[in-house]
C-alpha cells in the first residue's frame, strides 16, 4: 500500500518540559474525541445505532466517552474485555464472536446476569454451548447469527444456514434469537443486503423476527446505512492509523496515535537503529512493506524489528535523524499496539497530560 | 524454513478435570527446568559464565531459578526489565542496551546505585550520556562497547572505533570501561574471535583493560566459549520455540511453552477458526510461510490471523480438528508470545499447577 505524500498533519506538541520516556505510544486526546464525535455523527446521519467496538482502545475511559458522545453500547471481541468493561458500570454489550469452552460457562453467566449482553454464533455447537453456560440462570442469551457476506472469516455461508441456525437457536430454552452479525468485506454493502434481505424473508417464514442487524468496520462507515443493519460497530477509528490512511478511511490529521521512539544508535551510514522493536510497534505489516511510517521523515523505512530494537533504512533520506532524537511512529495497525501497553500517554491541548489506563489489555479470553 | 518431522513431542498432558480457558499459554516446568539446567552445563563445560537473558520469560520466579542453578546474574534489554528484577532482589544485572534520553537519567542513577550494574554502549553520544546520568552518584556506571560482528544491528564496525569508544569511556569521570559486547551471527566464532583479540590488544596499546566480554543467542550456545567471551547470554533456550528447532538450536522434546487455543468454527471445508489471533500469538513470521506450527496436526497450516482469530487452511489435514477441540500451537518465536501475557498457566510433572506472573512484561522503556 502506498502513503499519502506529503503528511499535512504537523506535530505541534512541546514536550520539551516533560521528558518522554520511550519508546511510548502518545494519544492527542483532541484528534481522538474528535474522531468519536464524527463516527457518532456518521451513525446518526445513517439512522443507525453506534456500538463502537473496544478492541482498539481497550480503555475504560475511552468507553464511556463514546458513550457520552451517543454510543448505544458497546462491542468486545472477547469475554475477558466484556468482563472488564462491565466491571467499570457499562451495562450494553455485544461480544461479535463464537464464545466457546467449559471453562467460559461460570463467566458467561456471571456476565449475562447483570448486564445487557449480545453474543455471535456460527455454529450449532457453539449455540448448544451458550445454551449450556446460562442454563437455569433465569435469563436469556441474546444471539445473534454470525453471516459471511464475503470476507470469509467466521459466518454462515448462506441465507437458509442462516435461518436455520436462528431457528435451532430460538428453540434452544436458554437463548433467544436476536438477529444477524456481519463483518462486510470493505464497500460490499449489495451483497451483505441482499444476504440480510434474504434471510429476513426465510426467518420471516419460520415465524422469526431479526430485531438487530450489526455490520461493522472502520472502512465500511462512509458505507454506514447501506448494509441494512440497525446498528453499527467500528472501532480503529477512535485512533486510526497507516492502514486507515492508506485506505482512505482517514486523513492524515486524524491520526491520533504515534508511538514516540529515540534514535540510540547510528551504526552505519545508511542505518539508524530505535530503541521501538518488535514488542512495541508489533510486526503487523498489513500489507505494508515496512512497519511503521515516519510523518517527519517520510522517506525513511523501518525495514526489521528486534524485540527492542527497529532497524530505520535511512539511505533515502535528505536529513538522518540524529542520535538522541525522539521521531515519532504511526503505526501499520493501532488495535494490537495499543494491546502491548498497561498505560499510554495523553496529550491534550498540546501538552502532555494524564497517562490512560488500557484497562482491557491482554485479555484474549 | 521446514519443520521437522514427524514430531516426537507427544501431549501427555491431562487437562480433563480442569478445563483451559483458550488462548492460553501453558509451560511445562519440568521441561524448562531441564532447559536451564543443560544452558548451564554448556557454560561450565565451555568454562564462561552464565548469564541469561530474561527478555524470554520476564520472570522473577524463572530469573531465580537460573541463578539458583549457577548462573551469575542476568541479562535484560531495557531498564524497565532491570528494575523489575532489582525489585525482587537479583543484584547482578547486564542491560545489553544503548541506553539513552533525559526520562531516563535519574532511573539508570537508582538503579546503579542499588545493583551491580553494566550497561551496553555504542557511540559516544550514548556515552556521554550515560556518564550525564550517574554524575556524582558515587559509583561508577560500567560500561561494554558494544561491536557489531556481522549481524549489522548495533556495534562499533572496528576493532579501532572499539578502542577508541572504550578510550572514551574511561576517560569519563563517571562510567567504568568494563569490556565488549558481543551477538555474533550465529556460528561466525572465527570472526567474533578476531575482533575481540584485535581490539583487546588495541585497548592493551592505550592501557585498557578488557575484563568482560559478552556473547550471545541460543543458536550460537551450541559454540559457547570459542567467540573469545568469559560469559554467555542466552535467551530463548529456556523456552524454544518453531525457529529454534529450525535452526537445530533446540529439539522437539526441549520445547516448552504451546499456546492451546479452542477451535470456534469450521466455516468452510478447507478452513477452521481459532480463538488465538494476533493479540495472543503475534504475527511474527520470522522466516516461516505462516504463524505457527500445530505438532499435533502438522498438515495444518495457520495462514492468517485478525487480532481475535487464527484462519488455519486444513486443507492438506487427513483429520480436521473439531470445532470445541482445544489445539495446542508452538509459537514462531516464543519471547513476543510471553509478553503479551500477564501472566501463563504451568504444567509441572504432567498436571496443571500454578500460573507463572510475566512480572516484566510490556516493560520496554
């Protein structure tokens, strides 16, 4: 993929007074809420409900932003965020994935009791299983049958396995049949409508109501509205990144994340070496050939990790940062970033302000 | 890189009454364990001291029980990991790290003041620095020049720049040159061995004593004492993982760290999905086609990753594992792995035992 040259987005931020401890990940908490209050417009322009998915920000705080700002609930990808997030109060959640295992069952129904919970589910096992965790705990599962409209992860293949996973679910006694979850590959809003369409009309034969429709994905919001779901869930663009950028999904200025590392060595002329590897920018490349963009050095390409160490091929570049300089990183992908981090730092009007905590970090269970 | 097979490491593992809650982690002891004790019987045998890198386990437990069983201190890759471990008492430290910015300067100035400390350097602005840091502290700071014999990631290129930054050093009023430091390619002793006795009779010359050099890397354990070093950092060898067994670094049977990971969906016939994604595995590719290795299904193929699922092409399996099936994994490269985890399940003589705390974790500033 290409980057969008040349970066307009300037850094305006004086650490100057405040050290930076790096490498560090570096939220503009600014950019961030400004990107809340524009996803939360987009959603309510579209007529559809907002339910930001977590999985990018794992923060408490960030949550109960986006809930301030409109969002009607929100979406975990596991239990373990799901149990976190309820923790701290909030009390609408979908977690958009097959929850299965013995050792999930005392969770699951600890969770289903005292909050608003949705689960997905593409599977008559995993449905049976669902069935199991909550089994005489006096409340219903609300399940929403998990469809591939196209971008072949998880899903039911067709609108009649669709309709008759809804049906096996709605007769299980434990579980109640709420509707469909879509993963949209990027802009294929005819194919995941004519799906939903189609499996409307068997679910309706079979006495079925679709209450809820989720589609989802940061790429997919200038799309929102078009996928006939009732609900809509993204979540990379609370902080975007490279790959947001690159899709044109953002815009350089609503980039609310760097990674901020210094220059600790200067081995060769055409190399200067970070002290940002492996277990602080990750080795996502997401079809990027390199695993970062520098903004300030944009002809510059961080070309391998260590650990703790990025390898910068400088051999392009008409200035070399210096041994000593902070640069700052945009990440490929910000969601697994940020996952590395207990706490990152904010910055808000320009100055460095509190660190947030990553409440949920970690937590794949 | 290909995988050995047929894999002779057999599950013998009961976890039927306690059942996992996927992804996890599970190490078993008892094979670490032996992992330490054969790393510390090369170092005898090769007559240098052992120091193991913590950057693989991150854990005050695993750190003292290596050096319960000889070695002589450790090494870590950044301060943050120090300090964890001079917390917990462990008083003899090597952070094989340019270490360098303001933030850090009254860390560093602590944590000499408290442990033996030798700390990695190379070039003169890292030195500068460093003396910056420990000024009038009243003790010394040592001080490894760090030379880069072959693998181009750090290091001085010349055994004279080595004699000339070692020069420097000692010239600082508060840092103590100490010696080299060394991570040679693996297997290029030859060449690791010219550079030191060059810069060792470089520095005899200016009056310099070299008492410590430093190698390293688990596949070069298998040379330990003819790289001219009096003391050896290995890592991974505690673990092992895909790569290492590759290499022939590590067999099957030293391997001891699986991620075990609940098979969700089966959604088309050549795929199945795993509740192990990015977030709980890494995409560390490290030379191989795909992200990790099942030893139990070795026609399986872990293709592609979201952050919260494992795509596996089953495509070439003559038996496909089963949707509920836990499946255990063995990571491309094991020390991002353990950082993502606060903590890991252990096994020890075959049956589930207590969870192991990643008490460095995440600690890469």
């Amino acid at each position: 993929m290409a980057d969008p040259l040349p970066w307009d987005a300037g850094s305006t931020w004086n650490f100057e007074d405040q050290p930076l401890d790096t490498p560090v990940p570096v939220i503009d908490w600014n950019t961030a809420e400004r990107n809340i209050i524009r996803t939360q417009r987009i959603c309510d322009e579209a007529g559809v409900a907002n339910r930001p998915h977590i999985k990018t920000h794992k923060s408490v705080e960030l949550a109960r932003l986006q809930i301030r700002h409109g969002a009607a609930g929100i979406t975990c990808q596991k239990l373990g965020e799901a149990e976190v997030m309820a923790d701290a109060g909030i009390d609408d959640i979908l977690i958009s994935y097959n929850i299965l295992g013995a050792a999930k069952h005392p969770r699951l129904a600890r969770l289903n009791s005292r909050v608003s919970l949705t689960v997905a589910c593409d599977n008559w096992i995993v449905a049976m299983d669902l069935g199991k965790a909550v089994a005489g705990s006096g409340k219903r599962l609300r399940v929403l049958v998990e469809c591939d409209t196209g971008r072949e992860r998880c899903g039911v293949a067709t609108p009649e396995a669709a309709a008759s996973l809804a049906q096996a679910i709605s007769e299980l006694p434990d579980l109640a049949f709420a509707g469909l979850l879509l993963y949209p590959p990027n802009g294929a809003c005819a194919e995941a409508r004519a799906f939903v369409d189609e499996t409307r009309g068997l679910c309706a034969q079979r006495g079925l109501d679709i209450e809820t429709v989720s589609a989802g994905g940061t790429p997919n919001l200038a799309y929102a509205g078009q996928f006939s779901e009732t609900e809509f869930r993204a979540g990379t663009c609370i902080f975007n990144d490279r790959q947001m950028v690159s899709l044109g999904a953002a815009r350089p200025q609503d980039c609310a994340l760097f990674v901020y590392s210094t220059v600790v060595s200067h081995p060769a002329s055409n190399r200067v070496m970070l002290d940002a590897g492996s277990k602080a920018l990750t080795s996502e490349l997401v079809g990027f050939a390199d695993y970062g963009f520098f903004p300030d050095y944009p002809q510059a390409r961080l070309v391998r990790f260590a650990e703790e160490h990025g390898f910068v091929d400088v051999s392009d570049c008409p200035n070399v940062p210096a041994i000593g300089e902070i640069v700052r990183v945009l990440p490929n992908h910000v969601c697994p970033v940020v996952n590395m981090y207990d706490e990152i730092q904010t910055v808000r009007d320009g100055v460095i302000s509190s660190r947030l905590n990553i409440d949920a970090r970690g937590r794949v269970a």
